[in-house]
C-alpha cells in the first residue's frame, strides 16, 4: 500500500470514530433531555411531532456538519504545522 492511501485511510478512519462520536453524544443528550417531551407529543400531536422530528433531524445534520468540517480544518491545520 502506498503512502498517500495509508493516509487517505487513516483519515477515514478518523473521520468516521469522530462522527460516531458525535452522532452517539447528540441522540444521548436528545433523549436524555426531550425524550419524555417527544413522547408526550408523539401521543398528543403526531403532525407536530413529525415537524419537530424534522426539525431535530435538519439541526442535527447542520451542526454535526460543521462540528466535522471544524475538526478535519484542525486536523489538517496541526498536521502542516
């Protein structure tokens, strides 16, 4: 294997245990702290519940976008460092 794909895999790597991190931080703390709230509102009010869900969805793929992005510009500022 060459070098540039060692490289290339280890970034990949990277990426994707950072991902895992933070997708498995954000549905913890969405759970820990609107869980019972979803439910209730999933009980009550399913099309308000399907916007919300929605919403949830949109915001987590913006952050955690932007969380990655921050971190591989990091990743690659400290590596050329």
């Amino acid at each position: 294997m060459n070098r540039e794909l060692k490289e290339a895999l280890k970034s990949l790597a990277g990426e994707l245990l950072g991902y895992t991190a933070l997708v498995v931080s954000y549905v913890l703390l969405v759970l820990h702290y609107m869980g019972n709230w979803l439910n209730l509102l999933f009980r009550q009010d399913r099309k308000t519940y399907a916007l919300v869900a929605l919403l949830l969805v949109v915001v987590q793929g913006l952050v955690l976008e932007k969380l990655t992005r921050a971190l591989l510009s990091f990743g690659k500022w400290k590596r050329h460092k």
